[in-house]
C-alpha cells in the first residue's frame, strides 16, 4: 500500500513538473501590429518557447510575421479569426514580412490580388483551409 501511494505521488510531481507542463497559449484578439522587426524578434523567442497561438480576433500587418516563426501544427484559428496582409510600410522590411509566409499562404495573398497598401483579409472559412480550428 505504502509503494502505491508512494508511486501515485511520484508520478502526480511528474506531472507537474515544468517539463511535463503544458505549453503555453497566446491569444490573439484586435493585434493592429507595428514594427515588423520588433515582431520578429518576439515571435522568435515566443517560438523558442514552444508555445501555442489562438487567434481569436484580428491579426494585422506586422502582427501575420508570427506565422513565419510558429509552427502550423502550434496555431489555431477561432471562428471570428481573421489575417490582414498588407504592403510593410518600410520597404526594407517587406522582404521579411514577405518570406514570414509559407507558400499556400503566399499563394493566397497573391489570389487575392497580391499585396498592396490595403488589407487583404483572411477570415473564415479561408482560415479553416489553413489552420486547425481551436
């Protein structure tokens, strides 16, 4: 009895651990964006973290470079989800901005009459074709 309970508990601190915690979720929810190089940067360390991303509202402009960092297979999409892809306002970053997005996605972008200074937005059911749904 005493090796159970003690086996029990040894597994319930297992559990616990920080190794074998959960990952952590994002929400995304009305990200306007800003800077494409101070997203990356974020993305980049968020994505070492291994976390997860809910996008739940809107994603704008910069704020779609997390899609260059997170796994596919990490993001989930809410039914009020939606991408705006636009022109980056510093042409130096539209390159990074540019190469952030897998090739469907791109593809997308570029069915929809390619990027521009105006949003082109991605929302359901599009976004269902792309990402899993949360």
């Amino acid at each position: 009895m005493l090796a159970r309970l003690l086996l029990a508990g040894f597994f319930a601190i297992a559990w616990l651990a920080p190794g074998w915690a959960a990952p952590r979720t994002i929400d995304i929810s009305d990200n306007h964006g800003g800077s494409v190089a101070v997203y990356s940067q974020r993305w980049k360390k968020l994505a070492a973290q291994d976390v997860r991303v809910r996008i739940v509202g809107a994603c704008q402009s910069a704020c779609t470079v997390l899609l260059g960092y997170i796994p596919r297979d990490h993001i989930c999409v809410m039914p009020a989800a939606r991408f705006g892809f636009h022109l980056a306002h510093n042409p130096q970053m539209q390159g990074v901005l540019w190469h952030a997005y897998a090739p469907d996605i791109r593809g997308w972008i570029n069915s929809h009459g390619g990027l521009a200074p105006s949003f082109k937005w991605m929302g359901a059911p599009d976004t269902y074709r792309y990402f899993k749904r949360c």
